[in-house]
C-alpha cells in the first residue's frame, strides 16, 4: 500500500465532523452528499441503518467548514478524501471495515475514491452505494451550460428543476450568498472531470435509481453493471431526483440490506 500522507486530527475531524458513538467499532458507512449538500443530510440517519456507523462526510464551503474555498477539482478532492478517509479509518491492527454511499456528484465522488483507494493498494470497501447518478461516462445531462458561465438566476431556475432546495431558501438573498458558492464549486468539479476507462472493481454495487429522475434515470444508473465484476443491483424508488432522501426509510433499509449480505 502506498504510505498516506500524514493527516493531523483536526482536518479528519473537518471531513468527518460528527463524533461516532461511544463504543462504536463496527462497519462505517461513508456518505457523499449532492451538489451544494452538506454532511448534516445524513445526521437523522445515526442509529437507524442497522448497526451500522454511518459517517457523513463534509466538504469544504458549507457548515463547518463555511469558510474554506470549495473545490473546484476532482482530482484534488479524490486525492485529500482520501488521506482523510485512510486516517480515520486506521487502527493499531489495520483498517475499519466499511462502506460508501453517494448521492449525484457524491456517487461520482465515492466511485473515484474507491478507484483511488484501489491504486493505492489500500482497503476495499465491503459495498459502493450510488444514487441519482449516471454511469461513468453515461452522463444525459452534458449538454448543459456549465454552471461557471450562468447567473445566480439561472443556477436558481437550475435548482428549482432539480428540486430539493427548499423555495423560502431560493428567494432570500442572504441564503443565497451562502448555497450558490458550494453549488457552483461542486459543479465545477462534475464539469471539469474526465471520465477515465478503468478495470472493473470487484466489490458489490447497488444501483439506488428513482423513477422520474430528470438528471439520472432508470437506464443512466443500470449502466453502473459494468463498473464491477462483482454482484450489481438496481433498486428503483418512486419520485424524483431527491426520492432518496424524500424517502430515507426505504433508502437506509436497502443499504442495510446491501451490507447484511456482505457482512454475514
């Protein structure tokens, strides 16, 4: 395994800020939120995805780390996630096992870590779990506009297609001053990053797709079956790009499924 780059406590601390019970020493599941999303999309979470820890993970630009620049690169996120999840993970015998969940770019975000823990001879993930995100290199939505060269109303109007933006949230200036920042960092890091042909992995994938997606549909995510030569499957929700999260009850149940399996 490639030796990490050290990672003093505080910057894990900064990627992974909310404390674990005390105690816990079982799986930890890693979840990647959407676009302009925070770590806090996954605090209700905690205690209710079997026992399992769940581990939100945070990026800069929001919340408690509002004052950091949000990354514009994919390569450097992957790259600096990835020494933190390595740090946080590490114990006096090896690693913690665990999981990856992403939703939209945070899907695309966990894919690269994986591929990226992988280059560096480190852990495997006992499962990869992606939603309301196409297939590498399957994406329906590259002909938009990039974000970089449209206006605070249009990445408004662009929300409200999305969904799940709250609409008092939409119309207050000063909120605005603190979302759109993110949004458009993180969009920055979808728009700029090249898909690059790698070997399949070998881990479990499941595929969490939602009817009336308008950004990944139904045969967007089916593409992710290539992505492994291990077991692939596809659950479909009903609702929309957010149906996820609208949804959380079914969500955490079909990740716990996935992980029971694995870990039996």
């Amino acid at each position: 395994m490639t030796p990490p780059r050290l990672v003093d406590r505080a910057s894990v601390t900064a990627w992974f800020p909310f404390a674990e019970p005390p105690g816990a020493i079982g799986v930890r599941l890693y979840c990647l939120p959407h676009a302009g999303g925070s770590a806090s999309a996954f605090r209700s979470w905690f205690g209710r995805v079997g026992e399992v820890s769940v581990r939100p993970v945070q990026l800069p630009g929001r919340e408690t780390r509002l004052r950091e620049p949000a990354y514009r690169s994919m390569t450097d996120l992957v790259r600096d996630l990835t020494d933190a999840l390595l740090a946080d993970l590490e114990t006096p015998d090896g690693h913690r096992p665990f999981a990856i969940y992403g939703h939209s770019l945070g899907g695309q975000e966990g894919f690269e870590v994986v591929r990226e823990l992988r280059r560096r001879g480190g852990p495997t993930p006992l499962h990869l779990f992606v939603s309301g995100c196409p297939a590498p290199g399957d994406d329906p939505n590259a002909h938009e506009p990039p974000v970089g060269s449209m206006s605070d109303e249009q990445v408004v109007a662009l929300l409200r297609r999305i969904g799940g933006t709250p609409e008092w949230m939409l119309r207050d200036p000063s909120v605005l001053r603190m979302i759109l920042p993110p949004f458009r960092g993180d969009f920055a890091v979808r728009e700029s990053h090249e898909h690059r042909p790698e070997p399949p992995l070998t881990l479990p994938i499941t595929a969490l797709a939602a009817d009336r997606d308008p950004r990944a549909g139904i045969r967007d995510m089916v593409g992710w079956r290539r992505e492994t030569t291990g077991p692939f499957r596809c659950r479909v929700l009903s609702g929309g790009h957010f149906a996820v999260l609208e949804q959380a009850e079914v969500t955490r149940r079909r990740l716990a499924e996935g992980l029971r399996e694995v870990m039996a």
